[in-house]
C-alpha cells in the first residue's frame, strides 16, 4: 500500500468528550439587541459604568461588518439565531462549596477529567469551572487569598474588585478591537479574574476548563489577567464541547497586563467539537487574545495545543511596551476531516532591546487546511529588538493542505529578525523505519508527531504536557489503517 | 532458520528480483555482493517487509513461518533486523525512546513483561559500550544531524539492543573509515552467537576481512548467480562481475 493510502485514515478518531448534559438551564431567546445585553447586564447586577460600556461595544459592533481575510471557509453566522445567555438553574443563592454543585455537573467535568476534588488541591491545580456562560464552582480559593492573589468569576470580580476591573478591562483588546472583540464586549457572560499582587509567585497553576453545552449559545467569555510588578502567574484553559450538528460560535476575549518584572504564562489546551467527518457541526473559535508586557523586563508566554474546532482563527499576541521586555508564542495546532485553521501570533515591539520568540508546529491531516499568519512589527523606538521564528509544518497524507504568511514590518534598522520554516510529510520511509524496530504503525505515527511537537510540549506545565501528548494520540487514532 | 524459494519480485511493474533461493542457517553469516542496482536492497527490504515491492512468485519461511504473510513490525517481534543502507532522520523523536518503544512492543507480543525506565536504560548503556557508541547519542534525535558513519554505528547499536535472530545488514560498511569500519565490525563480531544469522549486503570484500563470512552469494540482475566460500571474495575484488555473468549464461 502506498504512503498516503496508508496514512490517510489518520483522520477518523471520535470525539470523545461529544456527550450533552441534561440539566434544566435559563437561556434567553435568540437575537441580539439593547436590551438583551440589558437583561445580561441587569441578570449580573453589574454597575452602570459597565452596562454603559456595554452598549458602547454594541453600538460600534454594529457598524462593523464579519472580516474574511482569514484563509478559512464558512457560511457566514446569523447573529440574531444565536442565544445570548444560558446559565444552569440555580438552587437559592447558588453552591457555596462543591457538595452544593448539582451532581450532573459534576459528572460532566469527571468525565472530562477536570480536577476538581480536594485530592486535586494535592495536585496544585485551581480551577474555575465555566459551564456554559455562568462560573459555578471555583477550587482553593482559600490557598489562593492568604497568598493575596484574586481568582474567581470575572462577574464576581465586577462586584468584590471593581476599581480592577474598570481599571484595566479593555485596556488590551478595546472595544472596536476587531468585529469579534466588540461583539463579545457586548454580550461577554462570563470568564476568569486573576490578580496577582506585587511580588507574588502564585502558589499553584491556576487553571480553567470551558465547556459549551446548550445548543445555540455563543459562548463569550471574556478573561483577564493581571500580574503586578515582579509577580508570576501559570495560567491553564482548556476547552471541550459536546456534539452537535449546527455550528456553534464561540468568541472570547483573553487580556493579559504584565506589570516591571512580571511574568504570565498562558497555557491552551484546546479541543472543541470539531465537527464530524463530513465537516457537519463543529465550534467556530473566533478568539482575541492579547497579552501587553507593560512593565520593563516583564514576560508574556502563550502555548497552545489545538486540536479541536471546526474553524480556529486566532492570533495570541504579545505587545511589547516595557524595555527589555519578552514575548513567547509556542504553538501545535492539529486540523485533520474538514478542520480549518488560520491561527498565528502578533509580537509587537515597542520597547528597547525587546525580544519574541515564536514556534509554529502546524499538522494536517484528511482535508484539514492549515495557515500560519504573524506578524512581527518592530517600533521605530523598538532599539535592539530581536526576534525567531520557527514555522514548520508536517503533513499527513496527500488531501491537506499547510500555508505560511509571515508580515513583517521593521521601523527600526538595529532590529535582528530570523526566520525558518519548513514543511514536511509523515514519509514512508520514517514509518517503515520505525515498523522494523517493531513499532506498530499507529504507535509510529504518534511517536513521530510527538517528536515534530516537541519543543512546544516543553513548554507546557509538566502535567499538562503529559495530557497534551495524550489528547495528540487520541486525535490520530484510527488514523492509520 | 530462512528459506527463501524462487523470490520474484517487482518495483512500479519492474521486475528486480528474478528468481532467488537462499537457504540460512541458525549462525550462519552470509554475504552478498554484487554490482549497483542487482537488487541487493531490494531483497533485504522484501524480507524486512517494506511496502512497494511487489512478490509476484515464490516464497520465504522463517522459524516455519511464512514472513511474506506478515506485517514489518511482526517480522521484527519474530526477530527479524535490517539495518538500512540510507537509515531515515526523525527530529525530535529520542533515539532510546523509539528503541524502548521496539523492545517493550515486542516483548508485550511475547507475553514478557515491559522493562521500566531504569531496566532499559541499563540494557542500552551496556550495549552502546559494545559498538563503542558515545552516550551522548543514546539522547538525541533518531539519526538526527548524524554523520554517515554515526548513523550506521547506530543501526548496529539498534542491532544489540533489539538482539535479533535475524540480522540483514545493508551495506553497513559503505561511507565508513577504516577505524570506523572496525568498530562496526567489532561489534558485530560480538552479536555473532550460534542462534543469530546474519546476511551482510557489501560491495566491498574489505568487510569480509573483518567478519568472516561462512558463504559468498554473488547477486547480478536479480538472480544469485554464484555461491562459495571466502575466496571467491577475494576473486570478485580481482576479476569484477562480469566473469560470474558469463559463467552462469554458459551454465
Ligand atoms: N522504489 C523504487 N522505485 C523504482 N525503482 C527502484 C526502487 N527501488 C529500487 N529500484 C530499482 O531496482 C533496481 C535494484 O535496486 P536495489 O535493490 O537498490 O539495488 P542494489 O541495492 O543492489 O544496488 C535498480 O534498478 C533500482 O533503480
Ligand atoms: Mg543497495
């Protein structure tokens, strides 16, 4: 049999966190007008400032139209068929602890292996769970509060902080950001809050796992993260959904602000619904992530494993404003069946002697077409700005497709810029090898596709790492035939 | 222990193979030489299982086994090795870690129990020792921006740590120095036992100085023309193929 005959099947592995929980929930009918984002506004007992902001966002986003530069193809989303808010039942006030959390829940974040126990708390892993649009459960927050940093729902945030908030909220991704980024300021529901205060080492990853579960709900969280001067922070977000035929938009906003000498680590694990082998159903994960390296000698990592979704389009970016700052972009992205990603980063040089480092590991398999789209801008004060980029793709079978469109834009000529890229085929002779040494092809095929992600799986929390090669091996199962 | 009867077999329609029958015996060590392109990788990649090589006629049993029957990892848990003429580069993939992966797959085949972490660590450090392997390989990519010569110590070195019954070595000698040529064969020596045979594919009878071989095969347009013993060797290096051709048209 032939190279690609044989890798071909590299595709159709099921999804294995598509089940649907059945739990009564509040969702707000379809459409999308002033007072939808009223209703969310007034559900939330949010103050004034932030309604105002609101409708702002609104009011801009209208004006705006869908952008479709992106090299992705997609029947364009109706916005008024979309729910705006669903939020499971409450019992009373809501669980003050896990034993109050519905059970069904839960069950769900078991099956999907959330940690979220007290044993976990051994682990070291805080989760804030968001089940579709509303926080109920958030772990070790006690831990959390003697080390002074602040991790909860970011509508509960709006209440206990809202200096913070309103202090930084939109400061990274403005509202009319982009069409997304204004379409989520409007309606965002729910999301995390991290406060990290002045030399502090936050004790433990932080972690949140979000889940879509009604059925046409966009889900819009919006996250922030602020870590003051000399503090440090791991951040971890994974993703799933569950199955379903329709597409499913899900439009974040994530701001990160590094303070002098801070340092935040973001970590994505992402592997939503992408969808069947025909590309019926799937999420589209349309996400603005920004992080702004603030402060001198401050750090902003992002890392992201993406597996899932139908349609990623997505560019975490680090804005390098503080002198000596550092921005890191890690990234394996997986689109096999019918997947599309465009996914990429921005590292914006302002500051002196600033430095970004970007690796790109893009995988395609079936008919999942990839692109890599950065952008490096360096300032005309950017002085001593440097950075590497490393893009390589590595293609499995004959009917997918990888492109690269790395921009450019130097105003500064002391700038070093380095670039590689390569693109390469799982071959015959690799998996041949490999079978000679008594490696069964599937094993193989992992093994090789592990080795090609590597230098982005070091960069990942040591447990997650290992969940990481994990969810790689579930995605290629029953690939290889 | 390998029996091979009446091999043909084809590449893209092109007949290579035209009729092989090589018979091996439990620590035999056979050679064949033989001019470019007489389809010497061609046999070696048949019996190892490679895809693309059509067998249009014939048969080869190993242990009693019909190999042709079974897949190219079957093949290596049933003890079969070949160590590649051009060995293939996989970045980021740990050499001892496709190996552990080898070894631990087919020990699960035999029903053995997997050899944990420390286990095998100890089992590749004594063996990179017997093919003089310098550690430092033991942890890099496989064959990853190896020279020509590490690349084929490290085929021999896979060779030790996977303890095969049956070792086919495809012009493991090419591309090597002389110094690196006696490690090589050093090595082997040393994996040479009454239970393992080995076919050594060279064009170069050099080798043989350093491994003895029990028989001589020569393999010309896909046949094995003639067999003997070290001294028709020796007489390939003097007088060329040609002589052989003629003989065996006349035969
Ligand atoms: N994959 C292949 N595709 C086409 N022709 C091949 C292929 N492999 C080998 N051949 C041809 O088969 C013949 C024998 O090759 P090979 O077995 O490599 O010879 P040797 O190892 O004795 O030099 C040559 O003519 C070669 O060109
Ligand atoms: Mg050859």
């Amino acid at each position: 049999m032939s190279d690609n005959a044989q890798v071909e099947h590299l595709v159709d592995k099921k999804y294995e966190a598509g089940f649907v929980t059945d739990i009564e929930s509040d969702t707000l009918p379809p459409g999308l007008n002033e007072d939808v984002i009223r209703h969310i506004s007034a559900i939330k007992g949010e103050p004034d400032w932030l309604l105002d902001w609101r409708l702002a966002a609104f009011a801009h986003w209208k004006t705006m139209s869908e952008p479709h530069w992106a090299h992705v193809k997609y029947t364009p989303t109706d916005y008024q068929a979309i729910s705006y808010y669903s939020a499971p039942k409450k019992r009373e006030d809501g669980p003050q602890s896990l034993d109050e959390v519905d059970p069904k829940l839960l069950e769900t974040y078991k099956k999907l292996g959330i940690p979220l126990h007290e044993q976990e708390f051994l682990a070291g892993v805080a989760v804030d769970a968001v089940f579709d649009s509303v926080s109920v459960a958030t772990t070790f927050k006690g831990k959390l509060k003697d080390a002074g940093v602040i991790f909860c729902p970011i509508s509960e945030a709006v209440q206990e902080h809202p200096e913070l908030v309103k202090k930084y909220l939109g400061t990274v991704v403005p509202t009319g950001d982009n069409f997304f980024a204004a379409l989520n300021s409007a309606v965002f529901t729910d999301g995390s809050f991290v406060y990290i205060p002045k030399g502090v080492r936050c004790p433990m990853e932080l972690s949140t796992y979000f889940r879509i579960n009604a059925s046409n709900t966009g889900q819009f969280e919006r996250t922030l993260i602020i870590a003051d001067e000399g503090a440090y922070v791991s951040y971890l977000e994974g993703c799933t959904a569950p199955q379903r035929d329709e597409n499913q938009l899900h439009a974040a906003v994530v701001e990160l602000i590094a303070h002098d000498d801070a340092q935040i680590k973001y970590s994505t694990v992402q592997n939503w619904y992408p969808g069947d082998e025909n590309g019926v159903g799937g999420i589209y994960n349309f996400v603005t992530k920004r992080g702004d390296c603030r402060g001198a000698r401050s750090k902003i990592s992002w890392t992201q494993v993406e597996t899932g979704s139908a349609i990623t389009w997505k560019y975490p970016s680090c804005v390098l404003r503080g002198d000596d700052s550092v921005g890191e972009f890690y990234s394996v992205a997986l689109t096999k069946m019918h997947q599309q990603a465009d996914t990429g980063t921005k590292m914006v040089h302002l500051g002196k002697n600033t430095r970004s480092t970007i690796v790109s590991k893009g995988i395609s398999a079936g008919f999942g077409q990839q692109s890599y789209r950065g952008l490096v801008h360096i300032g005309k004060d950017a002085t001593g700005a440097r950075n590497h980029t490393q893009c390589d793709s590595l293609l499995i079978g004959s009917t997918c497709g990888a492109h690269t469109f790395p921009y450019v834009e130097v105003k500064n000529p002391t700038a070093t810029m380095e670039h590689e890229a390569t693109t390469s085929r799982i071959g015959e002779d690799q998996l041949f090898y490999c079978k000679s040494r008594g490696i069964a092809e599937e094993d193989a095929v992992n093994l090789i596709v592990n080795g090609f992600c590597k230098d982005v799986f070091n960069e990942l929390p040591m447990e997650f790492a290992v969940e990481a090669n994990r969810l790689m091996e579930v995605s290629l199962e029953g690939a290889v035939g | 222990m390998l029996k091979i009867e009446n091999l043909h077999a084809s590449v893209d329609g092109k007949k290579i193979l035209k009729g092989i029958d090589l018979t091996i015996k439990p620590g035999e060590v056979h050679a064949i030489m033989g001019p470019n392109g007489s389809g010497k990788s061609t046999l070696s990649n048949v019996i190892a299982g490679r895809d693309g090589y059509e067998v249009t006629a014939g048969s080869i049993s190993f242990h009693g086994k019909d190999l042709l029957a079974m897949q190219p990892e079957e093949r290596a848990w049933a003890g079969v090795f070949l160590a590649f003429q051009y060995p293939v580069e996989i970045p980021g993939v740990n050499n001892v870690y496709l190996l552990k992966a080898g070894v631990n797959a087919r020990r699960r085949h035999l029903g053995l129990e997997e050899l944990d972490a420390m286990e095998f660590m100890q089992l590749v450090r004594e063996k990179a020792r017997l093919v003089e392997l310098d550690q430092a390989f033991l942890s890099r990519g496989v064959n990853e921006g190896f020279s020509g010569g590490e690349k084929k110590r490290n085929e021999i070195f896979q060779m030790a740590v996977l303890e095969p019954s049956l070792a086919i070595l495809d012009e493991t000698d090419s591309g090597l120095d002389i110094d690196a040529l006696r490690v090589v064969a050093g090595g082997v020596n040393k994996l040479r036992s009454p239970e393992r045979s080995i076919i050594m594919v060279t064009h170069y009878q050099r080798l043989l100085d350093y491994i003895e071989p029990d028989v001589v095969h020569v393999l010309a347009d896909g046949k094995i023309l003639k067999s003997g013993d070290r001294t028709l060797a020796l007489e390939l290096e003097k007088r060329g193929y040609d002589w052989v051709r003629e003989e065996a048209a006349h035969a």
